[in-house]
C-alpha cells in the first residue's frame, strides 16, 4: 500500500497538470453516450417541424407496429408528468404550463410530441418517422420586436400582448442627471441569440429498480441535486428514491444549467417500459431544443459632462424569451441590470426590462449570461461617448472608473463590488499593446488609406454566483471531506465541474493544507448517491464558493488532526504543518497515516471527539465576488471584401488569487473564444415562420482553431475579501471581456466613413456594405 | 455482411448491418467509446479515426466500408501503458477541458505531425480546421502539437 506523503511543497499558485486527464486523452472516460446496460432501450423524440399549430391528430397505430419497437407515448401519456420548472421568479411573471410532451398545441420548432422507444437505436429512429401527426399550422412570430407590435400572432393565445413580464430598476436620480448633462448619447443595439454549442449534446440515460422504486438517471448536466429535486418532483417520486449520476460532461457554458423535458421523460419511459432507456439528443435537435443564449435588443441612453463625466445610464432590455420558460429564462436579463454600469462610477441608473414570447426555442443561461449583454453595452456606449467629446477610449474609462480606494463599492443597482483596481489591468493592457505607438501607427496608416483599428473594452463581472437570497436555489456550495484510516484524503464537492478542472485544484487547495501530496486527494463529484446536497457549477462559482466550503472543512479536520496528534504525543503545545503534528517541546511528531489510522481504532479519543476524521460544511458566501479586467483588440479591415483580421489580442484579466494559472489561462482563452464567436460568426436565425434557418453547424459558425487570434494574456491580482481563498472566479471573463473590444476596434477601424455603430455578428458582407457606401 | 477489421492491432470479424456507421460499429458493437459523435454531419471531428494510416471522420463512412482495413483509435495510441507524444503533450499543454473534442483532436494532431514533423503555427491550425473544440479556444492545443513536434525531434 503506498503511504500517504507528507511534504513540504505546496501546489497553490503553481501549473499543475490535471488529475482528471488520463481517462480524457486515452478515451476511456465515461459520458452518458458511453453508459451500456442490459436490456438497454432507446428513445428517440418527435418534434413539431412548425413554430406554431393545433394539433389535430397523432396517430401512432404504424409506429407502434414497427420492428424493434415496444412503446410509442404522446402527451396524452404524460399528462400527469409535472411541468418543466421554471426557478425564476419576478413579480407579474407570466408562466406558460410547460408540459414535457405537447398536449394539443405546439409552440416552437422542435416542441416535443411524442417518443418512440425501441430495442435499437436505428430501429427508434426509423419508427419515429412512423409517427403521424395532424398539424393545424397557425401563424408564428420569431423577433420579440415584431412579437410586440400590434396585430403580432399570440405565441400563447392567453397573452396576447406576448409580454412575460416588464420589470423595472433605477438608482439615484436618473431625471436631474440627465436635465444637467452637457450631451447624451443614444443606441440601439442587439445582442443576438445565440447558441451554447457545448461538443457534447445533452442526453440521458434512465434506469429503473422497480423493487427498490429507485430511479437512476444518468444525465448530462451542471446541476445534479438540483435536477435529482425537481424531476423528482416532476415525476412525483419520493427524492431519495432518485439518484441522479452525472458522469463526464462534455461542456455546458450554462446550456446544461437547466431541467429539460427530457429528463423527465426518459425517467416516465423507464419507469413504463421497466428497462432502460436512452435518449441522446443529435446536434440537430441541440441546435433547436437546448436553450439559446442572449437575444436582446437594447436601447441605451447615456448623460454626460463635457469633460467626459458619465453622469447617467437609461436602458430599455427588450429580451426575446423564446416560447416557454426554462430554469432561468426570465432571470437573465436581470443580471444585464445589475451589471448595467460596469466598472464606472455612475449613481444614476434607470432600466426596464420587456420580457417578450416568441416562437422560438427558451433563452437561459449562456456564458455569460447577462452580463456580456450589459457589458457590450456599457463599453460600446463609452467608446461613443468619446468619440462623441473626441476623447481617447482609454482615458474617458480611467476618468469614470471607481477608484481603488473606494471599495467596497456600492453601486446604483444595489451591488456591493468587494474590491478592484480598475486602471492596473488597463495600464498594463495598454503597455503590452504599446497603445501610443499603434495610435501613431493608425494616424499613417488612415493616410495610406488602409483601415485599421483599436478597441478597448474594460469589463466587470458578477461572480461566484452567489449568496442566496439573490438566487433562485440557494447560493452556498458544499463540501465533505475524509481523511481514511490509510491517510489517504477524499474529497468530495457539491459544484459539478465538467472542463473546468476542479478534480485538481481542489487537491491542490487540499493538498497544502494537510501537507500531502496530490496524488494522497481524490475529489469526487457528480453523484448525488455519493455527494452530500449541492448546488452546481455555473456563474464562475465552483472554486470561489465551493473552494471555500472545502477551505472550511479543511479547518475542521485540522483542528481534528491537531487533538489526535496532541493526545498521541501527549502534550499540549503541538502544531500542524506539512502533514504532521510535532510536540513543539520535545521536537517528535507523529504522520497524518498514524494520526488517521489511530482516529478510526479509537482505543483512545481526546476529550469531547468523535472517532474518524470526517467534515462537511455549507458555505454561504456573504457577497459575490467582482473580477475584472481589460482587453485590447487591434484589427486590420480588408476594404476589398470586408474581411477582419485580429491583429492582436491582448486580454489582462484579474480574478483575484489565481489557484493553477494554467487552468486560468485556459478559461480565459476558451472565454474568449466564444466572445469572439458572438462578435463576428455565430447568430441565430430564425426565419419570419419561425423555422430555424441556422439549424446546423454548417450554417451556425463556431469558431474554429484557423480562425482564432494568438490570445496575450495576463493578469493582474486583486484578492477577494469576500472569501479566505482571495479568489473571484474566471469562468466567464473571456467571454464578457471580449465582444466589446472587437466591436469598438472595428469601429474604431471604419470611424472615419463616419461609423458609430455595428451590430454583431461583424460579418464580411456588413463590413463591405459598409466600406463600399461610405467611399 | 460480415466484415474483417483490424483495430488497434487486433482482428476482428463481426456481421453488420450495411447501414451502420463506422463510429457506432467502433463504439457500441467493438466497444471502444473514445471516439465521439459531436455531429454525424462531418463538422466536427469527434469521431476522428485513423484509416489504412489516414485521418478519417468515423461519422460519414459506413463500417462496411472499412471491411479489411486497419483502424486506430485513441484507445490504441498508448504503448506499454506509455502515452503516444501527442498525447502527453495535451496533457503537459493543458489542451483540453472537457475533454469531448480531445480523442478526435489528438487523432488530427497526430496526423498533422505524421505528414509534417515540424509545422508552423499556422499549418497546426489549418490542419485542425475540421475539428471543433468548443472549450479550449484552440490556443493550448495549438501549443501541445507545437510541444509534441519539439519533443519528437528530440
Ligand atoms: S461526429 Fe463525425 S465529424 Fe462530428
Ligand atoms: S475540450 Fe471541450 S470541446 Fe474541446
């Protein structure tokens, strides 16, 4: 048996490779896709190809009948199933019955209505063509604008007016700001839907023990207690008899943040068929049926002083919601709100939100979610702000930024941001770029007529989401800790990572404060048979909150350890350090190994301790946490064809104490990605009927290896005082940082036609429109 | 039909249906999950598989089509328990996250080092055009051909 090594080196800080990788690079990691069991079924799911209908008819006599097939359910079988959950609550809020299989209307593309369910994948597949369905096509409305206008088809026959809910915030004194401005600028702009792409597509699979009446469900997702309650709910089955496994995860960016009809049914197929049953969604049925993320039109209003002082933010978010509520659809734009104004120091604020149906696929939760909304509004509205005062960017955002002796910052939408030093990661993206030089630069290169330009976006962010009260299923996050009788440490964590990496740096966090060694910490997640009650991984909280609760279990145990330790050395004066207590008079020691093993056979206990070494806490984090940063873009335009190269992309992000800068690095880089993917590639388009015209990856362009930028990146370091670890979170930055720099460096770029504004995505086609009008 | 497969040096022989795809023959008849479906279109790259020595997307062919022919997957890079090069320099790189795109990824990789020992920045990434990586933002993988490449020619 290999002993537990105690050491002196420690892992906080440093690059360390990940634990979770060997199954990764030999392909022996398990997904859902990959779970085989006896007797296994499959189910496959027909869907509306209409955007809105009456359902006359659905006869499925033909696919019943077809080989390998043992069960064909249509909404009529699942009425008794609960709605799909919406966690979100607003005042007014209107919520549709959501029901897992349309009953006699279908609201969207791709609505469920009914599942086949057979011996062999291919053969569910055939049979669900069998299925007939009689469709009253009714008219649909697919843009929230349209939704909104008079006349627009109901999406939901009850609310005619499409409206969800309307919801409005203010802060200070909104009126007088705006009556004492020397200007105020106005925009329009959108932040289009988009989808979440994660590589691997959902899927489930259901087991059911009808002796033990247990559930298994192994599902793809980011939340699994939250979805081991509330599909029991669904399914009206005692929560302990549920067990829900999530095994590998193959990405999520908040798409798997949520409760999906299918869980439920694949749960109500097993429990029918008593066998069990898979159900893996294609990419094509992703693109339609797993949430969308953004889909905002935004109207922004900005007072000011003429020596650049913003002295106002009016915003009109109108949110295009899809056809139901998921998790957290009507949730997000109010985070667009907290965040509305950035790293500035504006006291005056006012937003209304529209919430408005469509018949199209829910908007939830995408990286992000929110706040690359408010984001890319506030930094577009600063760029136009000063080009507006012919201000450099640079110095109208260090003019306005909360200073760094100011925190903790109340902001005007009711934040309390918990520490920051806005202008350090500026000043040094503006260094490594070599800002002036490029400036210079740019004034030859406009001579010459060529088109290039600089972007800044300096972002804020809402993270370690985040105490309870201000989320829909609370805030905290969990963690156990064993050390076992070998000395051998398990950890296991109530955040569910899936990428991001936490299987090594928890053990590193685990690692320096026992004084083992990594290989010594196995972290466990994903299990809620094993798991002690969590809340997930999502909104770059996993490390800042669940981090912390492993911190304090940690504590627990070491003062545990220190008692033993104390008891077996016999004295009083001990300490622990790099995995051993010594006797501060005597200079002897005893190992963790000897200390652990000693606390399970019990012959003799401290006063007042219970044998084993064994801790658990819930932490509630106090506040959110506030990382921050800047990124530079420079980008050279082709005024031939409209094309946009990134010249240079420097990203400086500062997400408080950094636990395996490696792991950081990468979030940022992957965050980025998908910022840029929102800037100048990816949108959803649906057309006026409500059909899905951007359906494939064909048509739907995710960034791609040949088209990404060498990312510079760098960081600052601010701690958070919000939590012992100093830590802020990462998981999001890239993505909230990135989209306004590229579309302020665009515009930046073609300023001289006279350009203010471009609404993403930055295509060729736009740009060339662009370059060839305005010459 | 029956078909004759060599995979990961090992022969196999199975009676398959014509309609079935090289990756679900691969994943669920022989049993070697590694390779992944992220798109049954050929977009992304998931299901990469070397064919006769040529980096196939196990998504567009058919298993009878690889009647005869040799086949390598993730699961038969590793030698002796020792990891290939591409494969540990994803590791030391940090070229993944979740992990989904990394079988096929590392199965392009090594295509890209199998046909140019020593490529540029820009031919890494070209030559990983056909693979989607939805996490990483490409960076890292980019660094661990490069580091693989140095290592080789070490
Ligand atoms: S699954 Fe084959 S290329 Fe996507
Ligand atoms: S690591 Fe997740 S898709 Fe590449």
């Amino acid at each position: 048996m290999a002993t537990t090594m105690t050491q002196t080196e420690t892992f906080v800080g440093k690059r360390v490779r990940r634990r979770e990788d060997p199954r990764l690079i030999t392909g022996t990691a398990t997904y859902v896709e990959d779970i085989q069991m006896p007797g296994m079924h499959y189910a496959v799911i027909v869907r509306s190809p209409h955007a809105a209908a009456r359902i006359r008819s659905i006869k499925t006599k033909q696919a019943e009948a077809a080989p390998g097939v043992v069960a064909v359910y249509t909404g009529k079988d699942t009425e008794r199933v609960g709605p799909v959950p919406c966690g979100a609550s607003l005042p007014g809020l209107r919520v549709p019955h959501h029901h897992v299989l349309a009953t006699d209307r279908v609201y969207f593309v791709g609505h469920p209505v009914a599942v086949v369910v057979a011996t062999d994948r291919y053969l569910a597949r055939d049979a669900a063509d069998l299925v007939e369905v009689d469709y009253d096509v009714l008219p649909a409305v697919a843009d929230p604008e349209k939704a909104l206008a008079k006349g627009a088809p109901a999406v939901h026959p009850e609310w005619p007016d499409n409206t969800a809910f309307t919801f409005h915030q203010e802060g200070g004194d909104v009126d007088k700001a705006f009556a004492e401005a020397d200007l105020v600028v106005k925009q329009r702009m959108t932040s289009q839907r988009l989808i979440p792409m994660a590589l691997e597509t959902r899927g489930v699979v259901a087991e059911w023990r009808g002796a033990d009446r247990q559930l298994n469900l192994y599902t793809s997702t980011q939340i699994p207690h939250l979805v081991r309650t509330l599909v029991a709910q669904m399914l009206s089955l005692e929560e302990n008899r549920m067990r829900v496994v999530t095994p590998e995860v193959g990405g999520g960016f908040g798409s798997k943040l949520n409760v999906y009809a299918e869980e439920a049914l694949m749960g109500f197929v097993a429990m029918k068929i008593n066998k069990p049953v898979k159900w893996i969604e294609s990419r094509r049925e992703n693109f339609l049926c797993t949430i969308h993320g953004r889909g905002h039109v935004d109207y922004y209003e900005v007072a000011a002083k003429r020596d650049g002082t913003i002295l106002g933010i009016k915003l009109k978010i109108i949110q295009d919601l899809g056809a139901y509520h998921q998790l957290l659809t009507p949730a997000i734009p109010t985070l667009s709100v907290l965040m509305m104004p950035g790293l500035y120091k504006t006291k005056n604020v006012r937003a209304d939100i529209v919430g408005v149906f469509t018949n199209c696929m829910p908007t939830d939760a995408y990286r992000g979610a929110g706040r690359p909304e408010a984001t890319h509004g506030i930094e577009r509205m600063v760029d136009l702000l000063a080009d507006e005062l012919k201000m450099d960017p640079a110095e109208i955002r260090l003019k306005n930024f909360v200073g760094k002796d100011e925190f903790p910052y109340a902001t005007a939408t009711g934040l309390m941001y918990d520490s920051g030093d806005y202008a350090a990661p500026l000043k040094k993206a503006l260094e490594i770029v070599g800002y002036q030089k490029l400036r210079q630069e740019q004034i030859e290169a406009r001579k010459q007529g060529k088109w290039m330009g600089i972007g800044i976006s300096t972002y804020g962010e809402i993270c370690a989401i985040g105490p309870s009260p201000a989320t829909p299923a609370g805030g905290w996050e969990s963690a156990t800790v064993k050390i076992e009788p070998s000395g051998k440490v398990t950890v296991m964590t109530g955040a569910c990572p899936h990428g991001q990496g936490e299987e090594t740096t928890f053990a590193q966090i685990t690692a320096d404060e026992l004084g083992v060694g990594l290989d010594d910490v196995l972290v466990i997640r994903g299990d809620t048979a094993i798991v002690q009650y969590g809340i997930g991984t999502f909104g770059s909280r996993a490390t800042a909150i669940g981090g912390t609760a492993l911190y304090f279990a940690l504590q627990d145990l070491k003062a545990k350890i220190k008692k033993f330790g104390a008891m077996l050395l016999e004295s009083e004066d001990v300490t622990f350090s790099a995995g051993q207590v010594t006797c501060n008079r005597t200079g002897k020691s005893k190992s963790l190994q000897e200390i652990a093993g000693a606390s399970y056979r019990a012959l003799k206990l401290p006063p007042e301790t219970e044998p084993g070494l064994l801790a658990t806490r819930f932490w509630e984090p106090p506040n959110f946490t506030f990382p921050f940063g800047a990124h530079i873009v420079v980008s050279d335009i082709d005024g031939e064809t409209g094309q946009i190269k990134i010249r240079r992309y420097v990203a400086v992000d500062d997400c408080g104490n950094m636990i395996n800068p490696l792991l950081v690095d990468g979030q940022v880089h992957g965050g980025v990605a998908q910022g840029l993917g929102q800037a100048l590639w990816e949108q959803v388009v649906y057309d006026d009927n409500g059909q899905l015209v951007t359906g494939e990856l064909m048509d739907y362009a995710v960034p791609r290896a040949h088209m990404m930028p060498w990312i510079e990146n760098d960081h600052t370091t601010t701690p958070s005082p919000v939590n012992p670890l100093g830590v802020k979170g990462v998981g999001e930055a890239g993505t909230i940082g990135c989209s306004p720099a590229v579309v302020n460096s665009v515009v930046d770029a073609l300023s001289p036609l006279g350009v203010r504004h471009i609404d993403m995505p930055l295509t060729p086609e736009k740009i060339w429109k662009l370059i060839a009008g305005g010459n | 039909m029956k078909i004759r497969v060599t995979i990961n040096g090992k022969s196999y022989s199975h009676d398959v249906e014509p309609r079935l795809l090289l990756i679900h023959y691969l994943r669920e008849v022989v049993g070697l999950t590694g390779s992944h479906v992220g798109c049954e279109t050929s977009l992304c790259g998931a299901c990469t598989v070397e064919l006769n020595g040529k980096a196939v997307k196990s998504c567009t062919m058919f298993a009878v089509q690889a009647d005869g022919a040799s086949v390598v997957t993730v699961e038969g890079l590793a030698t002796d328990g020792k990891l290939h090069p591409v494969q540990e320099a994803f590791w030391n790189e940090h070229g993944l996250q979740c992990g989904f795109c990394t079988p096929g990824m590392i199965m392009a990789s090594k295509q890209i080092l199998d046909r140019t020992p020593k490529p540029t920045e820009e031919e890494i990434r070209h030559g990983l055009e056909g693979n989607v990586c939805r996490c990483t933002g490409y960076q890292h993988i980019v660094n661990a051909v490069k580091a693989a490449a140095a290592g080789a020619g070490k």
